[in-house]
C-alpha cells in the first residue's frame, strides 16, 4: 500500500469535494485526511488530501484534471525527504536548531549543504557532517556574488527548499526568480511592523508590549513574501533591546521550524501573496 498528498486549488464551483471524492473511490483509494477551504472573496477552492491504496499517480492526476475545472493546479506527491539548502550568515541559533532536529532524525529532509558569505559558522556546521561553503561578498558587488551563490547552488540535481536561517543580505529578483516559492526566511519581527535592519531596537525604542518571529516565502518585496508562521511573546518595560533579542531568538528558532515543517509536508498554498495552511 502507498501513500500519496494529492494537493488541488481550483476556481470554486459546487460539488468539486464529491467530484474528487469519487476520483478517490474509482481509484479504490481510502481517504486518510482531508483538508478543505473556500476564499470566497476571489473564488478558490483549496484541498489537500493524504490518500492510500495501490496508486497510478499519473492516472490519477489525469483522473482528476479531466473532471476538475480547466485552470485547476493539481498536485500528487509521493511522501519523501525533501532537499534544502540552509543559508546564515553568522548568527547561529537559527541553523544550530535545524542541524540539531536533522541530526536527531526530526527533519524530513536531506541537508544538501549550508552556505554563507562568512567563515564563522563553519566550526558548527562541521559537527554534524554537512558541506559548508564560505562565499564571500567582499570586494564582489551584488550580482556578482550571487552568481557564485546560484553556481554553486546549480551542483545540485534537486532543490526544494532555500532556508534563509538568518541570512543578512537582500536577494535579487534574479535569484528569487529562479527559485520562486522555495526561499523560506525567518524575520526577526512581527510583520508587518518593524521591517529591515535591528527591528528589536526599533520595537524598544516603541514600547512594545510583545515581541515576535515571521516566517515567509521571499518574494521582490523586502520582507513582504506570503506568511507562512508567526508567534509572539510578551515583553515588559524592563527588558531592554538585548533582552527582546536573547527572547527573540527563541521565538525565531521555534517559527522557522514550524514553517519549514509545513513545507516539508506539503501544507501550504501561496495565492494572491497570501498562504493557505493546512
């Protein structure tokens, strides 16, 4: 018996979940969990469904486009460990986490390498037997050292996820462009507020009465990507910007690797720069 997550959004329209309920059946596949949502503000139709039995997933898949609407975006994964590639820069508690849960046998993924513009981190990383690349950016201008970045990245058959594990350098489109949806951040901030560089300093100087982690898809936009994960905790006038950063960073460990979970499990839709998370 097989397994497979078989993921649909499609233009809304009536009885799309017993038109794919009854793809299931003639397939003779059990349902083993079933997630549904309606936007009804633009018209989507969203589902993921975990299904069992002696699969055909392209006769599946061709199944269930003939009988779904024609711009409909199917989806049938078979349940393997994905390929990422960590990117820092020289905070560690981000990528210390994800190595720590990989090495535990807790990270559904294989850690391609980990790459980062600075020699700091390698110490760490050689650890736990994982490639490490410095690529500098010194005396390289932008473009010139993500092409380095993009060269190295294309030794590699399979990338599914980049994650940005503090990684502090603006991206090109380019490099966005050529992996769209994959490049997973953690911001250190509630977003919308406090955007760019030393967002604890900023939420200090404010008053703020809770702190907080972003985890989104990076888009052109700085810090504007769809959101995947955030989680908040509470802060009080004797916490200076050092202590919201020492309680920050727990937060940002914990928030990226919620989020890098739901990817590794195929939860999540990005439509209209929103996520849909099941």
């Amino acid at each position: 018996m097989e397994q497979l997550r078989v993921l649909i959004d499609a233009d809304d329209e009536k009885g799309l979940v017993y038109k794919i309920s009854t793809i299931f059946y003639e397939h003779n596949l059990n349902i083993l969990s079933n997630n549904e949502f309606v936007d009804k503000t633009n018209g989507k139709f969203f589902m993921r469904s975990v299904v069992e039995g002696d699969i055909d997933a392209k006769n599946l898949k061709k199944s269930l486009s003939n009988l779904l609407p024609t711009n409909s975006n199917i989806e049938v994964i078979k349940p393997t460990k994905k390929n990422i590639v960590i990117m820092a820069t020289k905070e560690m508690h981000a990528l210390g986490d994800i190595l720590i849960q990989h090495e535990a046998g807790e990270l559904d993924a294989n850690i391609l390498g980990v790459i980062s513009n600075y020699d700091q981190l390698k110490s760490l990383v050689s650890k736990f037997n994982i490639p490490y690349i410095a690529i500098s950016h010194v005396d390289l201008n932008r473009d010139e050292h993500e092409e380095k970045i993009l060269e190295y990245l294309s030794t590699f058959k399979d990338i599914d996820y980049i994650v940005l594990a503090k990684y502090m350098r603006i991206l090109t489109p380019r490099f966005v462009e050529v992996y769209k949806d994959k490049i997973i951040n953690i911001h250190h901030s509630f977003l919308p507020a406090f955007i760019g560089a030393n967002p604890y300093k900023q939420a200090y100087e404010r008053g703020v009465k809770i702190i907080g982690a972003t985890a989104h898809f990076v888009n052109n936009n700085l810090d504007e990507g769809p959101i995947i994960s955030q989680e908040v905790i509470h802060v009080d006038h004797a916490y200076d910007w050092k202590d919201m950063q020492r309680s920050g960073r727990d937060v940002e460990k914990i928030v990226l690797s919620h989020a890098l979970k739901l990817a590794l499990e195929d939860r999540i839709f990005v439509y209209a720069n929103k996520s849909v998370i099941f």
